[in-house]
C-alpha cells in the first residue's frame, strides 16, 4: 500500500516580480527514492527552501504525515522528521564530528535542554553516534577538527548530521555536488544505504546517480513541474530530452 | 585511539592541578592581606568576564552593553542593603534575581539583527539604565552614586573589614560557584547546542533546535551571573555608583576575555588577572598613560597570537 508522507499543493513563491516556484505539486511517498532534477535556475533550491521552511510561500500549502505543517518555523519541522542536507555543507566548524553528532543525536532525544548533564555522558547516546560514524565512514577522523577534514568526508558528515535527526522525510540536495572523483564512490555508496524506511527527495544534477538511485523522477523548469514518472518514462520523455539536451544545454551553463 | 565515550567525556571534569590553584587562590587573601582588595576586585570582573563568555565566547552574541547587568545587580543589592535587609546573601540573591528578570526582558532586543545591530542595541540598554540611575537621584543618589551603603555580616558572624579580606573570601567563593556551574552548562548537551548556534544558525535550525529561545535563555542566565558580580561589587565596595554601566565596564570585559581566550571557561579569568594586574602595576608606574601600554600590550597580542605569547599554552589544549 503506498502512503504519502510528504505533499506540496499548489507552491508558489515569488520575489517581487519573479515566480521562482510556480504552483507546483508533488507527493512524496513513503520508502521513495524520489528525484528532483531540472536545468540551473529551474527553483529546486528554493523548492527545499520551502519544504522546510527556510523560506514562507506565497501560496500554497504542505503536508508531512497528513499534517498541515505550513506555518511551522523549521526546528519544528525537523521534530517532526522533516530533515534536509545542503548543497553546500553548513557543518559547526568548531567541532569534531563525534562532538557534533553527539550534540544532534542528543538535541533528537530531547536531551538538548539537559545543562546539568555532560556530553557524553548518555551511553545510548554516544552508541548512537558511533553507528552513524561507522555508516558514514568517518571512524578514523571523528575526533578531527571539521574544518580540517578533506571535502567527502566534510559531504558524509553533512549527512550523517542529517540522518542523526531521525528524518522521516530526508531531502539530499545536491549530495555529490563538488566531490572529487576519488571519494565519490564512497559517497554514492552511503546514500544507496540509507535505510528504506526513509523517504527520500534527492534534487541532483549527476544523471548517473538520478537514474541509478530514483525509482520516481520530477523534472522542474522555470519554477513549474514540467513532467512526472519513473525513471524509464522520464528518460524517453522528448520534453524532458530538449531542456536538458537542446535548448536546455545552454540553461545549463547560464 | 581512545573510544568515543571517554573522548567526549575528557574535556570536561576537573583536573587535578585545578583544585591546588583554587586552594592557592583562596589562601592569597590570608597569605598577603594587604592585596586582598585586589584579589576581591579581580574575583569579581572574573565572574563578570565569565558572564560575558557565555553569551560573546560560547553563543556569538556580540555585546557591548554587558554593564547593563553588573550595573543592575549592583544597584538592586545596594538598594536593597540600604532600604531592606543588610544581609549580603539575600542581597546577592536580590541582585541575580533582578538582573536575571533584566536579562530575560532584554533578551528580545537580541534575537533578532546582524552583529552590528547587536552591538548597537545593548549599548543602548546600558545608555538607558546609566541615565535612570543618573536622572532618578532621589533614589540611586544620582551622580553623586549611592551611599550609605551599610552591609551586614556575612553568614551573620563575618563582618567585612577594612583590608577586604572577608570581601576577597565572599567573592572568591561565589566565582567559583557560578564559575563551576557555568562549566557545567557549556560542557552538557545544552551548552553543545549553543556552540552549534554560534558556529551555523542556519543548520542549528535545520537539525531541530529553536535559536531563538537558546539565544534568549543563554542571555537570560548570564545576565543573572552578571548580576552577581554586580551584587558583589555593591556589596564589597559599600557603593554602587554611575560607572557601573559605562560602557569602559563593557568594553574592558571582552578585553579581559580577547586576552584570555573566548569559549572557553579559564578565558575570562585568565584575561581578568592579567588586565587588573597590568592596571594596577603600569598605573602604579605610570598613572596617567597606562592605557598605552596596555594598548600596547593587545596589539602585540593580536598580531604574535595568544598561543605564541603564552607559557602554559599546552595545558589549554583539549579543555572547555
């Protein structure tokens, strides 16, 4: 039975005269492995930005678990399993991952109020977050300064914060943009494994991932949902072949 | 490799050379009773400079009207000595109450704005206190201070004395007290998120935790420490007077923690002694152009760096 965990109805959001999301629509089902693509300056960015509320639409209305969660300031969309990355890594520079996944792993358990305890101190806690460092690949370096980290382990970190929330819904954006070829692999590898009981939007440029890791493609352009479908319906779709191999080439470079 | 657990757990807790130097600390007062006036001035803009570390060093609130407090605190116990009660706890009770109630009421001028407007805003806070207390002379004594200020014996057995010695004891002991409880504050997972607003709020926010209330709590308390070397101040000196929010007060604090090192808890003390100490030495040497050489002193500071310039700068390494 396919239930919907995460829906946009009818998102608009303009900046002054420009409509950078276009009454879109998209429904997010439970387990999916559901890509976002489009050409540069197609409003993915500002699509997430919605979703979790970085940003108010000027129209329009999202659900997470049958719930109205619109109006909800962003903290309080990730208490309820809204959770994204960010195509570029927002980390806490003064921390070494261990610190920080300790930190996030306790804000989830309601632990973030505690002052009188140590961090640390929770041992379910600490177990915690040397899973997520084991899964992420990020043992040998957690006790580093992250800002001294080389950039894929800093992408894996970015994500290993993100799953540490316990997300019922995880948006990836852009989750191998700028990684070099040598540690792509790893990375590729950990995003296969996230645990399919969470659902996943990934907006991405890399082709090769959209289509090797979606079981479900939505293709924006200028702000509006151009099309919807599985991978093989996408790939064949003569729209989709003119944005992004006609015209939409030179989008692409804009 | 150390594990995880105790990796994390080994930056906080007390070392064991901590204990001897507080023990040493307590027993300057009795060892060189003539310096204990200093020893009492330098407990308290500690306690002052470890209030502003909570919200400048652990938080990134940048503040330049922390006097807004310690004046606060000062005023409200001194008040509070004169008209109602002359004990000294109640009164310092009195003093974090009412600086803690201060803070809690500014702390929505903080939430919001750049660092710039920050900076802007609490000194406008303690522009406005530093012209009440000036304006409502009927009550705080206006520019001539408030007088008269009579304290009781602490505990009801130990008078204050002329060479300061009980004062030194009473502040040291609160320092350490709201010294080892701020500890306790950055090290726990609260103080953890907090570290997490300072360094990215955009992703603080994106992993769950309100900014703006941690902004507003870690304020609210750090008022009330700020309070309590306020207290303090009023209640060792006998008077509380207008310079208690003058911006000097302000300003000299993130000097003390921009020499002692911001986030982390030594910091504070570390810059309070050396600032006071310097003070008190060049303008024993040269009373009219200290601030030279203490201008000076902050230039070669900042351009040779901290770590360079200190001799136990391996002992820093690792802790909070």
């Amino acid at each position: 039975m396919s239930q919907v965990v995460l829906q946009a109805h009818g998102l608009v959001k303009r900046f002054g005269g420009i409509t950078a999301t276009d009454h879109v629509n998209l429904s997010l089902q439970l387990g999916a492995r559901h890509a976002l693509i489009g050409p540069n300056g197609a409003g993915k960015t500002t699509l997430i930005n919605l979703l979790t509320g970085v940003l108010p639409p000027t129209e329009g209305r999202i659900e997470l678990l049958g719930q109205d969660i619109s109006q909800l300031p962003s903290h309080e969309r990730v208490a309820r399993g809204l959770v994204r990355t960010f195509q570029i890594n927002q980390l806490f520079a003064s921390m070494t991952p261990l610190q920080t996944l300790a930190m996030v792993v306790s804000q989830r358990r309601g632990l973030g109020a505690r002052w009188w305890q140590r961090l640390g101190q929770d041992a379910a806690v600490v177990a915690r977050c040397e899973e997520l460092l084991a899964l992420f690949r990020l043992t040998e370096v957690m006790h580093q300064n992250t800002a001294a980290l080389p950039y894929g382990k800093r992408r894996l970190l970015e994500m290993a914060i993100a799953l540490a929330c316990e997300p019922k819904v995880l948006l990836l954006d852009e989750p191998v943009a700028g990684v070099p070829a040598g540690e792509r692999e790893e990375l590729l590898q950990t995003v296969a494994a996230l645990p399919a009981d969470v659902s996943v939007l990934l907006i991405e440029h890399d082709m090769d991932l959209v289509f090797e890791f979606a079981d479900r493609i939505t293709v924006l352009v200028n702000g509006a949902v151009l099309t919807e479908g599985t991978p093989e319906v996408i790939a064949n779709d003569p729209q989709v072949k003119a944005v992004y191999l006609g015209h939409g080439e030179e989008l692409h470079h804009a | 490799m150390m594990d995880a657990r105790s990796q994390l757990l080994s930056g906080a807790g007390w070392r064991w050379y901590e204990p001897l130097l507080w023990a040493a600390v307590f027993a300057l007062p009795a060892l060189l009773p003539g310096h204990a006036l200093i020893v009492n001035e330098i407990a308290i803009v500690a306690l002052f400079a470890v209030s502003l570390d909570l919200v400048l060093g652990y938080t990134g609130i940048v503040t330049l009207g922390h006097a807004a407090f310690l004046g606060f605190g000062a005023y409200c116990a001194a008040l509070f000595a004169k008209f109602i009660h002359p004990d000294p706890l109640l009164g310092l009770a009195v003093g974090v109450a009412a600086a803690t109630v201060l803070g809690a009421v500014c702390s929505v001028t903080i939430l919001r704005g750049s660092d710039l407007t920050r900076l802007m805003v609490t000194q406008g806070v303690a522009l406005l206190l530093l012209e009440l207390a000036n304006k409502l002379d009927w009550l705080t004594g206006g520019s001539d201070g408030l007088q008269g200020v009579m304290m009781g014996p602490l505990l009801g057995r130990f008078e204050f004395d002329l060479y300061g010695q009980t004062a030194a004891w009473y502040s040291l002991t609160v320092l350490l007290l709201l010294f080892a409880l701020a500890r306790r504050w950055v090290q726990s997972p609260w103080g953890a998120t907090l570290m997490a607003v300072r360094d990215n709020p955009l992703r603080a926010a994106a992993i769950g935790i309100s900014v703006p209330s941690r902004l507003a709590v870690v304020y609210t308390l750090a008022a009330g420490v700020a309070g309590a070397a306020g207290a303090l101040l009023a209640q060792t000196s006998g008077f509380a007077s207008l310079d208690v929010f003058a911006l000097e007060r302000s300003a000299d604090a993130v000097l003390m923690l921009v020499i002692g090192g911001v986030g982390w808890m030594y910091g504070g003390v570390l810059g309070a002694v050396v600032f006071k100490l310097m003070h008190d030495i060049i303008s024993g040497i040269t009373p009219q152009y200290w601030t030279f050489w203490m201008g000076l002193f902050l230039v070669v500071l900042m351009l040779v760096g901290r770590e360079r310039l200190s001799p136990v700068r391996w002992f820093k390494r690792g802790q909070a």
